[in-house]
C-alpha cells in the first residue's frame, strides 16, 4: 500500500520572512492609526476654547478627558461665548465617530453655532438654523448638542437640545432636576427640524451642568447609573467652585471606565438679583 508523502512545510527562513512581513504591515497600521488618534486629539484640544466667559454673579468651567485608550477621540466639545446683545452663549456637544473627521466636523458646527447665535433670538432658533447649515456642506455625519443661553437683564437660562443627553441642575436649598427638554433629533440628519425651549429663571443660587455621554456610559456603568452618580455629585456640591464641580463630574468618567471622550461645562450662578426681569 502506498502512503502518500505529507505536503512540504515551509522552511524555516521561509516562516520568518512571513512573519516578519506581516509584523511590519502591522506595526505600519498600528502607527498609522496612533499618528491619526494624535492628529484627532490636537485638533480636538486647539478647537476648544481656552477660557469661557462670565459675568458677575455668573462663574464658569469646563473639562475635557480623551477616551481611556485613545481611539475614540475628536468628536466631543464644549463652547461659551458673549453675544451681541450681552448674554452668553454656551454649548456641548458629541459628533457621532471619531477621529480626524470627526474633529474636523465639530469645529465646523462650533463655527456654524457662534455665525447663527449672533443673529438667532433663542437657542431653538440656533439648532434650527445650524441644522441646515450643517445639511448644506454635504457631510455624512451628525452630531447631538445642547444650546443655552443665558441673559443677563432677566436672570434667564434658556435651553434646547438637539438628540443630546440630559444635563443636571441643583439649587443650594437643595432642589434639583434633569434637564430634560423636549428637544429634538440631532443635528445633520433632517432639514427643517424644530427644537422646543424650555426657560428657567435663576431665582435660587446653584448650579446647571452639561456633560457629553462619555461622562455617564461606559463598559463599567449604563447610562442611567452614570447620570445618578452627577445628579448626586451636583446636589452635593452646588454651592462650590465651578471648577470644582467640573473636576468632580469628570471624575465620574472615570468610574465608568469610558471609551470614548468626555466633556464637562459647569455654569454657578447666584440667585436673581431684585428687580431683574
């Protein structure tokens, strides 16, 4: 009987070369990506603003963390900034991806919120207006933000939200909420969106924080146990120093374990003053 001889094995040298190919095209791929991870988080950190504004009565913070293992960078962002009217403007923010297109499109609608807010009369105004903005560049991505205002002559915080996840707020006699608005779908999906406002006047001392769902989600917690973890850290310190807080909702992040990145903008405000509005 005969047996038929098994097929010829590599050599050796053979096997080394293949592995040393593979290696390389591997380490190329692995540097390729780290170098597009640290392009993302450059961008990402020069596009946000250095410092927000405040007023008296009116003090302000803000934290960004990149994702735990850098690869889910450079779609999340936090802005303030004054309007011509005299109030101020803030916003945050989270594209959907990551990376260097990701972070390219949200300096695109950080521009588009500062070039529509100037002549917007409300933050569902803005989100209206920048949703279409955002529609005429042709870009397949979108992207969930949440729009307040705030003005100084009323002591009124006005908000709309556009598919983002809820903030929180809390007085110092101890009262507190989500900051549920009705809002709408995010930006860069539909055109002609409608965004409801909801108006809160600030007849109590406190604090009103915004965070991007990297804060609250992660592999270690879902989202509904990060949010409760901010609500009890903001009720526990809305009296504190705005950076304060910032630090200490961030921290929740970290709980979390999050994989991808994460914002944090903290608005402390005194209490109406007598008179205003």
């Amino acid at each position: 009987m005969l047996r038929r001889r098994p097929p010829r094995s590599a050599s050796a040298d053979d096997l080394l070369s293949t592995l040393g190919r593979l290696t390389a095209q591997a380490r190329e791929g692995a540097e390729f990506q780290r170098a597009r991870v640290e392009l993302a988080e450059v961008l990402q950190r020069e596009m946000l603003p250095g410092a927000l504004p405040e007023l008296p009565g009116l003090r302000t913070a803000a934290s960004y963390a990149p994702a735990r293992h850098g690869l889910a960078v450079g779609g999340d962002w936090y802005d303030g900034f004054a309007l011509p009217d005299g109030a101020l403007a803030f916003s945050v923010g989270d594209v959907q991806g990551h990376d260097v297109e990701a972070a390219a499109f949200m300096g695109q609608i950080r521009i588009g919120l500062r070039a529509v807010a100037a002549y917007a009369a409300d933050p569902g105004e803005v989100l209206s207006r920048a949703n279409d903005l955002l529609l005429s560049i042709d870009c397949e991505l979108f992207a969930t933000c949440t729009f307040v205002r705030f003005d100084p002559a009323t002591w009124e915080l006005s908000s709309a939200r556009a598919g983002h996840v809820p903030g929180v707020w809390a007085t110092t006699d101890r009262r507190w909420g989500l900051v549920e608005d009705p809002g709408g779908i995010p930006l860069g999906v539909l055109p002609g969106q409608h965004y409801p406002v909801t108006r809160r006047r600030l007849t109590a001392a406190g604090a009103f924080v915004l965070f991007t769902d990297g804060v609250i989600e992660g592999p270690k917690f879902p989202i509904e146990a990060g949010l409760a973890q901010v609500a009890r850290l903001v009720r526990g310190k809305a009296g504190a120093d705005p950076a304060e807080v910032a630090a200490a909702v961030m921290c929740v992040a970290e709980l979390t374990g999050h994989t991808d990145d994460a914002a944090v903008i903290v608005l402390r405000h005194d209490a109406a003053r007598r008179g205003a509005g």
